[in-house]
C-alpha cells in the first residue's frame, strides 16, 4: 500500500524553485494521499501536526528551519513516525547535523529514501527541542538577532547580537544535576544541548550525540567583552570545557533556579521570562531520515540496495 505522506510548511521560507516543485517531487514518487498543510509562522504548526498524525501520516516532511523542525517534533515525539526535513530556514543546524543539504531534490529523496535513525530529544520546561536550548545571554543574543540579517550574515549577525549583550550582569544560579548540586554561583548563560554545533555554527558541546542517552550541559561565568571574546575563541579554537569562564557536564535531568528572571529559548525560538527550569533527555524520541550509509565496496552481495531501503 502506498504511504499517505504529509507536508507541514512554512510558507514564509524558501528552498530551491519552492513549494510548488516541493508538490512536483513528492507526486513523483509513490504516494498514497498526500496531506498539506501550510503554515504562516511555525508556533501554528503543532495544530497541523497533530491533524496529520490523526489522519494516519506514514511520513511527515517539515518544510522551515530550525523553529519548525523544533515545533514539530514536539508533537511528533513518540509517534514512531518518520519526519523528514526539507532545510528551508535560516537556520538549519539539526539538518546540517543530520547531513541532510539545503538541495532541495536530494531532501526529498532522503526523505523517502533515507535510512529511519532514532534520535533523542531534550525536553525544557515540557516542552521538546532538537539542537539547544539556553537561559540568559545565549537566549537574549537568540531574540535579539534580526531574522532577515541571520539570513544575510548567518554567523556574524549572532555576533553582532552577542557584542551588544557581553555587559549584561551576572546572575544567582543554582543548577543540579540528576538530583545533586554541581553549580552554585553568579553565571551569565545556562546551556542545554542535544547535538554539539549551537547558535551560529558555533562548536559548543565537543563530545555531543543525539543519540547517546545524555543531555549536555553547560553554565558560563564570563562578563564583559574580554571574557566572553576568550570564551568564544576557545569555542572556535579548541575544547569549549578548556575555557577558565565555562564548566560542562552531562545528565538525564537538570533543574536550575535564578536569582531573576531570565529569557529562555528552544532551538532559536524564544519564550518567557522564568526564574526555574526543568530539563531532561527523551531517548529515542524522534525518528528522522537521514541519508543511507552505504557499506564499503566488497562488504557483501547487495550491501549498498539495502542500505537504500526506506
């Protein structure tokens, strides 16, 4: 039987010659019913997720960035139902992560094609996220970078957001982790991390997978320029935990209280201000095609057609 397939968009963003080749490409293939569903903004399209998913979807490609690609799993956590990304957004780190290219013919065939990986996902406050999720100056650079210079400056428009933000104060933290105290002091950002590369391609969590069972963990005490340059450049150049201004751990849970209110943000996406956080890792929660691993040649007779199956 042929599969009911179906798109969750956000019209607002492009990808090769768009939506309407996106239709084409999908028709292409064998297909059952093909359910759409466009979007005006991504916090709309949970509602559509969850139509999809009562319709019976057997695959869901998320058309968007990194906020999209955040709202959906939200809802399609624990469904068993393979998403497929379609990197429409200005950010596309989980795509990158996942070695899916902003080409839009070869993400749809990944999509039906590609290889079904288990991922896990962290999970904020209740709420799912893919890539990152941060309290504090991470969060304030994340809503203070304009949407249209991330598209035309990618990196350098965080920067330009971070150069504005390096005065901030210091804030109380208590952070513990799976039940014990490991942080208590005056921070400026909590980070909690599922894959390693965060906000602006930025190499943060060194030894991160989104498959491992853990959720990384980082609290930095850097204030001002100087320090927030030296811990940076750390970033860029070496090991982020070699940073005097930066401890890293990981866990299965996290809590952590702040002495006031801070901004907090799930995969670009900010929310309000708290002064508690509940994180957690949610193994295994999300399925994803990702390109097909093909056995070395000589591996064995039809090696390579398996690896290709859906």
């Amino acid at each position: 039987m042929s599969p009911t397939v179906a798109v969750i968009a956000h019209r607002k963003k492009t990808l090769g010659a768009g939506l309407d080749r996106l239709r084409v490409l999908i028709t292409e293939q064998d297909v059952g019913e093909l359910l759409w569903y466009e979007v005006p903004k991504s916090k709309k399209a949970p509602k559509k997720v969850r139509k999809a998913l009562k319709e019976g979807a057997d695959l869901v490609f998320v058309w968007g960035g990194d906020g999209m690609v955040q709202r959906c799993a939200d809802v399609m956590a624990g469904s068993e139902v393979p998403m497929a990304i379609l990197p429409a957004g200005t950010g596309n780190l989980f795509a990158t992560e996942m070695g899916i290219p902003i080409d839009l013919p070869e993400a749809v065939r990944i999509g039906f094609h590609g290889e079904h990986r288990k991922l896990d996902l962290g999970v904020l406050n209740g709420e799912h996220f893919a890539v990152m999720a941060g309290a504090g100056f991470e969060a304030k650079i994340m809503a203070d970078s304009d949407r249209d210079a991330k598209g035309r400056l990618g990196r350098l428009a965080y920067i330009s957001a971070a150069v504005r933000h390096v005065g901030g104060p210091l804030v109380p933290m208590t952070i513990k982790i799976d039940g014990t105290t490991w942080f208590e002091g005056d921070a400026s950002c909590l980070l909690l991390g599922n894959v390693g590369t965060i906000t602006g391609g930025i190499e943060a969590f060194d030894d991160a997978r989104p498959d491992d069972g853990w959720l990384e963990v980082g609290v930095s005490t850097a204030k001002g320029p100087i320090q927030w340059a030296r811990v940076l450049g750390q970033m860029t150049a070496g090991r982020s935990d070699e940073s005097p201004f930066v401890r890293i751990t990981r866990a299965r849970k996290v809590s952590a209280t702040f002495g006031a209110p801070l901004m907090y943000e799930l995969d670009g996406g900010d929310r309000e201000e708290v002064t508690e956080l509940k994180a957690s890792i949610a193994p295994d929660a999300l399925t994803v095609r990702v390109p097909a691993v093909r056995e070395p040649v000589g591996a064995g007779a039809g090696g390579d057609q398996d690896a290709v199956q859906a």
